[in-house]
C-alpha cells in the first residue's frame, strides 16, 4: 500500500494529472470508471479564488465517487495561498496539491507554478503556509528545475519534506524544456534513492504505454505515475496499464463502440454539469481524441466540432459506431 497521510492507495497507484480545461469532473468520471486511482482537480488560482472568480470556484465541486481527490491550488502571494488553502479545504478534499510545475507563459511569468523553482526560499515559505492552513495532507508537483543549469528537485524533495508534504510528484523536464523532447526520470529515480525521503514519490512524463509503466516502475522505484495527456480521449490507459503490470499482458482494445458509449458519457455529464449550451462546447476539444486512429474520420469531426444540437451529436455518435465495423478498423 501507498499511503499520503490518512490516504491509502493500492501498491503503484496509477494518478491522473490536474490539466487545465481537462481535467473537469466529467472527464475525472470516466478516468474514475477506468482505473485511476487519485485524482486532482483542474489547476485553481488562488487569487481566482480569494477573488471569488466564478470559474475558479466552480473547480472546486468535486463529487463523493471521485474519493480519494485532491484539490490543486497555484499563485504567487505566500499569504494568499495560504488562505486559498483555508477555503479549498471547505469543499472537503482528501488532499491538497500545490502546482510549482506549470510552465505556461502566463502563470510561470506571473511568479506562479514552475517559477517558484527560481526562489527555493520562497517555494519553502508558501508551501510552510499551506501546510498550516489546512488539516489535510499536502502534496506538492513540480518539475525537474527552471533549465538544464538548476535541475534543483533532488533539494526542493528534501526541503518540503522537511516543512510536511506527504508526497512529491516529479515531472521529469524543465521548465524551459515545456513539453518538449523526452521526459528525463533520471533525477526522480535519484530521490527515490535518497535515503532521507520518506514521502511517497510519483513520475509523471511520457508514461502512454502499459510497458513503459512497468518499465519506469522497475527502472526508476517510483511509488507510482501520473498520467497526463495519455488518458486524454483514452482513458483505459489506467486499467490498461494496471492489468499489465498484474498480468504481463495486454487487455483487447477498446472498440469503436467502446469508444461510442464512454464519449456519451462524458457528453452527458459535460451537459449536466455545465448546461447545454457550454456543456457542448467544450466537448468538441474532446472528439479526435476519443476515435483517434479511425479512417476517413475527418467529416466525422466536423460535423461533431459544428453541431450545436445534442440530438445531432447522438445521432452522429450512432452513426460512428455502426459505420466502422470491427473489421474495418
């Protein structure tokens, strides 16, 4: 068993990564549905939040099937975080991750996310505040280091450790690096080395196979991964790669029927959660990922991504998966 706090989880807990305008209930339901075991809300501004800002008080709705969940909180003021901690912990999480990993333009510039890893003292500080804040555990993601010159995380495990976070996920690039080139688990494998590390320590980078899961499980003794953009349109990834690890071998493939339902699952709570009209709209980032692979399916996506009407998309979704047959496909 992993444990984060009062937290346990199943041995090489398979995380889902918080991303932005991703990572919203209803994607965390069909995550959920398919095997991910933790799960993090979209990233929230703490000055969204301390503001009130509609959007960011939204994040924080989080549902009793989701447990166990974390609330993931950024900013730049040590004392606005720690008051953002005090009201994300009123929506009753499990946990509560800080983001000094994001490495966007407009949250990095701003002092925010992947730029604490400039100012350790600093990082130190507000993630001291946050700890006091709140009475549930604090996890932390950050990355590597701002650039290849301060790759810093092998001190920054150390330090948080030491001011209580109960674990550490590791993205293995820099900030200058953004998602670029392959993601380098050679610094995360080190802390898990590091004999002064008692936290939990998860990777998070690359993981889109059930074979280099195993494989970073047993190259770098990481505690667990998270997973990003692989379970984004795919989210078997997580029970794919649990019944690997387990088994040494291979689930079937979802089918493009598979596919079908899981996208209306995620339509109707989209629709649910959002209204109609947004709950549509925001769909559309969604489509080409879920049928990702299938031939000729460009006409498909167009009418998907320009339908306003939600009878149109079941009709359409229908006609996906009587068109492409198994043996077609």
């Amino acid at each position: 068993m992993v444990t984060i706090g009062n937290i346990q989880l199943p041995d090489f807990p398979l995380l889902l990564a918080p991303m932005e305008d991703v990572s919203d209930p209803p994607f965390r339901a069909v995550c959920k549905a398919n095997g991910a075991d933790l799960m993090y809300t979209e990233f929230i501004s703490s000055e969204g939040l301390i503001r009130d800002a509609a959007k960011s008080v939204q994040k924080l709705d989080i549902f009793e099937y989701e447990r166990p969940i974390g609330i993931q909180l950024f900013g730049s003021d040590v004392e606005t975080m720690g008051t953002c901690a005090e009201i994300a912990s009123r929506a009753n999480p499990d946990l509560i991750d800080i983001n000094y990993g994001c490495p966007v333009k407009n949250v990095a510039c701003r002092g925010a996310g992947a730029a604490l890893l400039q100012d350790i003292p600093k990082m130190v500080r507000m993630t001291e505040a946050v700890v006091k804040a709140t009475h549930l555990p604090v996890t932390v993601k950050t990355r590597l280091g701002w650039d290849d010159s301060t790759k810093n995380v092998g001190e920054v495990a150390e330090r948080l450790q030491d001011i209580g976070i109960k674990a550490l996920t590791v993205h293995g690039r820099t900030r200058v690096q953004m998602y670029k080139g392959d993601a380098d688990w050679t610094l995360i494998g080190r802390i898990k080395e590091n004999s002064r590390i008692q936290i939990p320590i998860f990777g998070n980078g690359d993981i889109d196979s059930p074979e280099k899961a195993l494989e970073y499980k047993n190259r770098y003794g990481v505690d667990g991964v998270m997973i990003g953009r692989a379970s984004i349109g795919h989210p078997w990834i997580f029970d794919e790669i649990k019944h690997f690890v387990r088994t040494g071998e291979h689930r079937t493939a979802p089918t493009v029927a598979d596919r079908v339902a899981v996208c209306r699952q995620h339509l109707d709570f989209s629709i649910r959660w959002k209204g109609e009209i947004v709950g549509l709209f925001e769909m559309r980032r969604h489509y080409a990922n879920y049928f990702k692979g299938l031939p000729d399916f460009k006409p498909y996506r167009s009418r998907l991504v320009t339908t306003d009407s939600y009878a149109e998309l079941a009709d359409i979704l229908s006609e996906i998966q009587e068109n492409y047959v198994p043996e077609l496909v």
